[in-house]
C-alpha cells in the first residue's frame, strides 16, 4: 500500500506540469502532503520483514534513499545550467514522474512484507512475540510439511 502514494503524487506531479501557477502550488502541497502517508508502513516493513535485524535494515535503506539527495540537485542543476525554461523543468518533473513509477511497480512486483527465511532463528522450535518478561505469546514453527 505504502507504494501507491508514489503513484498518487506521480499523478498530481503530472497534473500540476500542465496547469497555472496558482493551482500548481496547491498541487505540489497536497503532493507533498500525500509523501508523508507511506510512513506508516514504512516505518513497520522492517519490522515484519526481519525483526532482530529491523534497525540494520532501516539504516540500509535509508542510505541508499538518502543518496537521492545527493544526487536530485545536481541533476536539476546540469539541466537548468541553459535557463530555467519550461523544457528544461519539464525535463526534470518527467524524470521524478518516472523514478516515482519505477519505484511503484518494482515494490508492486518484488516488495513483500513477510518474515524472510534468512531473518529466522531456525535453531530454535518456538518464536516468541514480545518480550519474555511480560508473557509475550510463544508459537511453535512448523516446517514446510506443516508439522511441527
């Protein structure tokens, strides 16, 4: 879910390249608003992808998003160095349209938010949820066969 507001702001960012000034900054404020509802699920993937390497995992994947802010201001800056033109804005709203889109399917088509094999103890016959001392909830793994 969390990657449908990428196309939701790749629509309003679509949208706004092609109408006036006034409505544009609506646009990118609601876009801008839409960002921050993927946080709920971002914030909990790791969890449930991996959760004794959960912090690892977000300190991972949050390098490598934060490369984008390394790199989005040099970008813009190559195209706008001739002028800051319709054409060369357009250039750079199409690429983060695209970037949000490619982000979308490959989360759509890879993305998974299911314990991964190698995030499991498969020493041990129990996993337990939430913390010992407060009687957190111990369940049996079963094997592939469904047994126990």
């Amino acid at each position: 879910m969390s990657s449908l507001t990428y196309l939701s702001q790749t629509v309003i960012a679509w949208i706004a390249a092609h109408i006036s000034d006034n409505l544009r900054e609506t646009m990118f404020i609601v876009a801008a608003g839409l960002n921050g509802c993927h946080f709920s699920s971002l914030k909990s993937t790791h969890v449930d992808m991996a959760p004794d390497f959960a912090g690892t995992l977000y300190g991972v994947t949050n390098s490598m998003a934060g490369v984008s802010g390394l790199i989005a201001p040099q970008f813009a800056a190559y195209f706008l160095n001739n002028g800051h033109t319709l054409t060369n804005w357009s250039i750079i709203f199409y690429t983060t349209i695209i970037v949000y889109i490619l982000g979308t399917v490959i989360y759509l088509v890879f993305g998974s938010a299911k314990v991964q094999d190698w995030a499991v103890d498969h020493n041990t016959d129990t996993i337990q949820l939430g913390p010992k001392k407060n009687g957190g909830e111990t369940f049996e793994k079963s094997d592939s066969t469904g047994k126990h």
